[in-house]
C-alpha cells in the first residue's frame, strides 16, 4: 500500500527497509521539464548512509531507476507529463539482523505494530525506515529542479547546533549553494 504526501504534485512511496526495492511515485510535474541528473544524484548522495560516524553504517548505492515518466536524451531527462515512477534496490539488507516482535526504542515500531496490527513488518523500521528518506530526497531534488525554472530556490541553514554557531546566511539573498 502507498504512503502518499502532497495535493498539488503528489509522492507515493513503497516498500521497506529490507524489501527487494523501495519504489516512489511522483504526480504531479509538468511535461518537457528538463532534470539534470549529475545535479539529482549530487543532492540525494547527500543522505546516504556510511558518512559519518553518527549515520547508519549501512552501504547503499541509491541508484534510482526510472520506470515511467521521464525519458532520457542527451544526457538529460525530460518528464512526459505522465506519473515518474522510479525505484531504488536495497542491496545491503539483512532482515535477519531484527526481532520483529520487539518494538525498539525510539523508533516508529510501537506506532507501526498499533496502527497496522501485528503483522506489519517492523524490521529495520520496515515502512516507517530512514530508508525511504532516499525516495523523498529523489523527488525533492525533482521538485527543486522544477523550482529554479520558476526562478524559486529553496535553501535550509542551521545557525547553532550545541554551542557552535556559524555564519548567517542573507536570507534573501540568490546566492545559496545549490546541489
């Protein structure tokens, strides 16, 4: 069953953290929209896992294959107008490494088993996963794309994170590094 978000431009994500694939749905974009994709790939690389010491050590490629709605030519995409399907293989799952039957500590588990009964599949966190944070940053990295056609850019800044401040951006300001 899909998890949608969104009116205007609608997301459908599908899967689990230890599923073959995990799959999105995205409806909504206009037709001949152009997607670079070095820049899609420069800006969902940046939630991949194995980064740091704080992120999970899980290797993942995160390649999406395109299954509908885009074509490819000179080294771009072009939208049709028609839903973008798209998945992801999970190629570093290990379900047996989970007891599904023990809701783990501040994760979604407990809400997962109450709100979809005792079959729902809670390894790894399942649906409700880090895991499918790698179909949302698929379409916002589309959707930020389509923004900048419309002359609209989207930027996030962290000013103090536990004492450590940096430099205030110029909130109006074009110059927002982009990926």
């Amino acid at each position: 069953m899909p998890y949608p978000f969104g009116n205007n431009l609608r997301l459908d994500i599908c899967g689990g953290s230890h599923d073959p694939e995990i799959t999105m749905t995205l409806s909504g974009l206009p037709a001949g929209l152009a997607i670079d994709p070095a820049q899609l790939r420069a800006f969902t690389s940046r939630r991949a896992p194995g980064q740091n010491a704080w992120s999970s050590p899980r290797r993942e490629a995160d390649v999406p294959e395109f299954l509908g709605g885009v074509s490819e030519r000179d080294g771009m995409l072009y939208t049709d107008g028609t839903p973008i399907r798209a998945r992801i293989r999970n190629t570093n799952a290990r379900p047996s490494d989970y007891d599904s039957d023990v809701p783990r500590p501040g994760h979604a588990d407990l809400a997962g088993r109450l709100k979809y009964g005792k079959d729902v599949d809670l390894r790894g966190g399942g649906h409700f996963s880090g895991r499918l944070t790698a179909l949302t940053c698929l379409a916002g990295g589309i959707c930020l794309q389509y923004l900048a056609t419309k002359g609209i850019c989207i930027g996030a800044h962290a000013l103090t994170i536990g004492g450590v401040s940096d430099t205030p951006l110029d909130p109006v300001s074009k110059d927002f590094p982009t990926f």
